[in-house]
C-alpha cells in the first residue's frame, strides 16, 4: 500500500509521531492533525523536534469541522490517536474528556460519512475491560468484579469472588465485556464503539486496537496522568521516589511504543483485520512494584525505595494484562522489545529531557475531590 497518503489525529503526540516514522519507512505519505495541547506539548508550543520532518503537521483541533475537513483532504486512510488521556484527571475534568474524545471523534466520523477513506484505525484501550480475566480457585474463569469503596478504603486490594475468596488473574482476551470504570475508559469505548458502528456503516474498513500500557521516548514526562513508566521516571530524575498505589502487587501489561506502531502499521496493511478489535500488548504481565525496581537499576538509582502509599484512585483496577493470540493470528503481531531493552532506551532518552514533577499535584488534586482512598 506504498505511495498512499495517510493522517493520523494527535499525530505529533507519543505514539502518532513514532507511527509516522514507521509508515514514512515504509513509503506512505503521512500528515498529522494536532492541537499541540500544553499538557502534553509544554505552554508555548511548537512543532516537537522529534516529529519527523517529512510530516505534514497541521495545527487545529478534531472538534474544528473545517480543519478536519482541510486534515482529511487527499488522504486514503485514518489512524484516530487524538484524545485527552488519562484516568485520574477524566474524574473531574468529565466534560473536557467526554468534549474531546467523543465530539472529537463524532466531527470526524461526519466527515468521514462524507467522503469515506479506504480503511480506518482507532486507537482504543485497555481501560474498558476494567478489572481483567480472573480464574477461580477450581480453574473457573470469571470477570473480576468492581472492587467497593468499603474494600479499598479497609484496604483491602484483591479481587474477590463471590465466597470472598481471592482470584487469580489470567491473560485478558478481547471477548471480555467491557467495564469501563472511568470517565476515560467510557470515552475511549464510545471512540472505539462510534468508529467501528460508522466504519461499517459507510464502507470503510475499520479496525480497532485496545492499547494496553504504553512506553517509551516521546512520553509527556511533565503530563502527570500519563503512564505509570514516564511518571516514575520523573520522579526518579528528580531524585524522588516513586509513589506507588496500594500494595505496589498490581499487574499490567507494559508494550514498546515500538511494537505498538508495529500493530498499528500491521492493522492498516493486512485485509483481515478489518472490522476487528485487537488487544496490542506484550502478553508478559509485571507488577507495579517489579517496575519501579527495574527502573532504579536502568537509571542508576537504586538507592531510591519505591515509597507504598496504600492508596487508591477511584477508577483504578487491580489486575489487567493481555491475551494477544488474536494479533498475533490475525495481524502477524510479534512484539519485538523486551521490557529491559525498552527501559534502557528510555533511560538514554531521558537524560536529555526535563521532567517538571507535578506528580504532587495531581495527586493532592484528586485527594482534595475525594478520589483518592
């Protein structure tokens, strides 16, 4: 599919501008539509350095019909990235959240109806699964239930079956209902939802693929609800220890940004996946507390103790990693980079970067609206 011109919303952010490197390789035309928001860009912000130059960048928001009329002009296919993320911060900034991803989308979506492209790929999340896949002690598989205010604040972590006996979380596959419970998870179902429910409507082969967590250089490292990675690694670059929520025992699945414009680059070229949700992870799970050592070594700072708070945010899950069979089946998915080798670019990448901790901040902001137990 060499030659085609491709746009992808948010496509100067994180993951766009590391697709863009990679469709650009491999003889694509890419053009991103970004409004270079200062909680990811910075307060003044221009062009990132690090978005490559062959990238037609233009400035305008996905809410804007006309710049996304302008956006979508020549070009064959769509990767929808451009959203507001994060958890914590979706909980009290609902109509921001809801704004940008849903509105966003649906101005897009409209456009689109118009003059439909060939294909169409969303980027949803791992979030709307909620609690993972969990097994009963007898091997059963269940969905893990929302955990309750009363438990968190007895601080009481695990997910319980119905006996109270504790389960045990298994790899999550894309068959899971979804649980969506944040103001972001229900943002991101409704993208991924709106897109694939239009895609097919009007032809376009869609495809929608749940990120698990993401890492890797590029990350907004001053944007405090970003992934758990980049804010450990500011905290450690500025000498403080990583605040950890409950016990430091939760598992996820944490991908290269590499491997996920792998599957994105994947999910635009092979005729199978369309009309297909994928998860896109490393299928390897880690505990929260078995990154932030691991980090400490990668940076040289393993003096710094992770510090355990023992508190919660509303919204978080305990357990959620993923079954990725399916891409590898469908798609040809084989992640590439190991946990190791992607905290050790990271690291080198980091040394060059100012990291401004706000990580204090957000995390009196959401204690002081009660989402914090």
């Amino acid at each position: 599919m060499g030659s085609k011109t491709v746009l992808i919303t948010g496509g100067a952010g994180f993951v766009g501008s590391h697709l863009a490197d990679q469709l650009l390789e491999h003889g694509y035309k890419v053009r991103a539509l970004d409004n270079l928001a200062p909680q990811v860009h910075g307060p003044s912000a221009g062009r990132p350095e690090y978005l490559a130059d062959d990238v037609e960048l233009q400035i305008g928001d996905v809410r804007d019909r006309d710049a996304v009329a302008r956006a979508l002009d020549g070009v064959d296919a769509v990767y929808h990235f451009a959203a507001t993320v994060g958890v914590g911060q979706s909980m009290y900034q609902i109509a921001e959240y809801t704004s940008v991803n849903g509105e966003g989308t649906a101005v897009l979506l409209e456009a689109l109806a118009q003059n439909p492209v060939e294909r169409l790929v969303v980027a949803s999340s791992m979030s709307i699964y909620g609690e993972g896949l969990y097994a009963t002690r007898n091997g059963e598989l269940v969905e893990g239930q929302e955990r309750s205010l009363e438990q968190l604040k007895a601080h009481d972590w695990e997910v319980r079956g119905p006996d109270g006996e504790p389960l045990q979380p298994v790899p999550t596959p894309e068959s899971k209902c979804p649980a969506v419970p944040s103001v972001y998870a229900i943002s991101k179902y409704q993208q991924e939802r709106l897109c694939m429910t239009v895609g097919r409507a009007y032809g376009m082969e869609t495809v929608g693929l749940r990120f698990f967590n993401i890492y890797g250089t590029r990350q907004a490292l001053s944007n405090p609800y970003t992934g758990v990675l980049a804010i450990f690694a500011s905290r450690f670059l500025n000498n403080n220890a990583p605040l950890i929520n409950e016990d430091g025992k939760q598992q996820r699945d944490f991908v290269s940004v590499h491997d996920i414009a792998q599957a994105c680059r994947l999910a635009l070229e092979v005729p199978d996946a369309a009309d297909r949700v994928f998860n896109v992870g490393s299928g390897q799970r880690f505990s929260i507390r078995q990154i932030a050592d691991q980090m400490a070594d990668v940076l040289g700072k393993p003096e710094i103790e992770p510090e355990v708070v023992g508190r919660c945010r509303v919204g978080d899950i305990r357990n959620c990693f993923a079954d990725i069979t399916l891409a590898r089946d469908i798609l040809g998915y084989a992640p590439a980079v190991t946990l190791e080798e992607g905290l050790v670019e990271l690291a080198e990448w980091l040394e060059g970067q100012t990291a401004v901790d706000n990580v204090a901040d957000a995390s009196r902001e959401l204690a002081a609206r009660g989402l914090a137990v």
